[in-house]
C-alpha cells in the first residue's frame, strides 16, 4: 500500500488543515491574519464547508481563532502565551527526558543520531524550516521514550502550538550551525544517561528559547 492510498483515505478537510499548518509554520500566513472561507475554497477547489472543517480542526488546536460577524484568524501569541508555554514544557519534557533513559536502547539513540545527521545537513543548506521540523522530531522522540502514555499525549497536545513558536527562531540564531550544535549538545548529554545533567540541559534549552523570542520582542 503506497503513501498516496493512505492520503486519499484522509478526510479532505484533515488534509487542507495539514497545508494551512505548514503555511503558518513557514509563514507564508503570518500571525494576526484573516483566513477569508471564499478564498481558501478557490486556493484548494473544494466546498466552503470543506474549508469549516480544515478551520475547526486549527482552532481545536488553538492555532486559530473564529470572531462572530468578523472571521477566522490566526492566533496571535502574547508574552503571557508564551510564558505559559514554557512553563508546560519545562514540566512535561525535563520530566519525560529523565525517564526516557530508562527506556531508551541503542537503537532510540540511533534514531536521534539521524535526525542530528539530518539537522547538520540542513543547516549547511541553510533552510530553518526543516531544521525546525527535525528539531519537532529530535524532541517528539524522546519524549515518546518515556514510559508514561499519559505524558506523550499531553506533549502532543501543545506540539502545534510549539512550532508556532520556534518559526519566528530564525530572527535569533547567530547561525543555522548554531542551532544544529545546540540539539548535538543534547544528544550527547542524554548518551550520559546522567539524570540530572539531563534535567539541567533540557530546562536551559527551553529557557534560553524563550529568552531569545521574549528579549527580541521587546527589542
């Protein structure tokens, strides 16, 4: 069974929700702007309730927002959103890192060591979206290491949200070398199954993002 079978079998409103994702993650729809139900239904050729689906699912996740008699937009983030973000991710992911290495095996490992491959790539091309995404993963797979269904699933529940975020890193790395050596770091960190070098690493990770978008906010 090939990949474009499994597609067709999507809902069509799931598949035009994963697009309109993508175009906020790459910011080709910046934060704050109107999804207009007409045009969205030219753009992708299908009903205007196709479209209410796709946008339900968004505002589901809170990635957009529907105002009475005047329309869907995407979700503007503020300093409070993002403090709280932080605050959920320094929980849930110092956490599920910790018990990850109870779990991981050698192959765990050598799934992080590709997505770490793939990052280095990346960044010698020099394209953040994908680094962006591959950081997702690096993180997701740790994370779904942890032992505990409960937890992945609350991670889960906000990684939209996350993406979101880090989009806007781009205006804040020095270089995309960077922001590869910062996930190799991690990685070897977590190789020294070491608890609380890896509560340390993880907890100034996601800190030191939030440092970067709050302190070039206000800039």
């Amino acid at each position: 069974m090939n990949d474009d079978s499994i597609l067709l079998r999507r809902p069509l409103g799931e598949l035009i929700a994963e697009q309109l994702r993508q175009d906020i993650y790459n910011r080709r729809i910046e934060l704050g702007d109107r999804l207009i139900e007409a045009d969205l239904a030219e753009r992708f050729d299908v009903s205007r309730s196709t479209i209410r689906e796709a946008l339900k699912i968004l505002e589901q996740e809170k990635l957009v927002l529907s105002k009475a008699r005047k329309g869907t937009f995407v979700c503007r983030f503020t300093e409070e959103d993002l403090d709280e973000l932080t605050e959920v991710r320094l929980i849930i992911e110092s956490r599920a890192f910790v018990k990850a290495l109870t779990h991981m095996e050698d192959k765990d490992f050598n799934v992080l060591a590709d997505i770490l491959t793939e990052m280095k790539q990346e960044a010698e091309i020099g394209d953040w979206n994908k680094l962006f995404d591959l950081d997702m993963l690096f993180h997701q797979t740790v994370v779904n290491r942890c032992g505990n269904v409960r937890l992945v699933k609350i991670y889960e529940s906000i990684r939209v949200q996350i993406r979101v975020y880090i989009a806007h890193l781009d205006r804040y790395y020095t270089s995309f070398n960077s922001f590869y050596k910062e996930h190799k770091d991690l990685y070897n960190v977590l190789l020294k199954r070491d608890a609380g070098l890896v509560k340390k690493k993880i907890e100034d990770h996601i800190e030191y993002v939030e440092e970067k978008l709050l302190r070039n906010n206000k800039s």
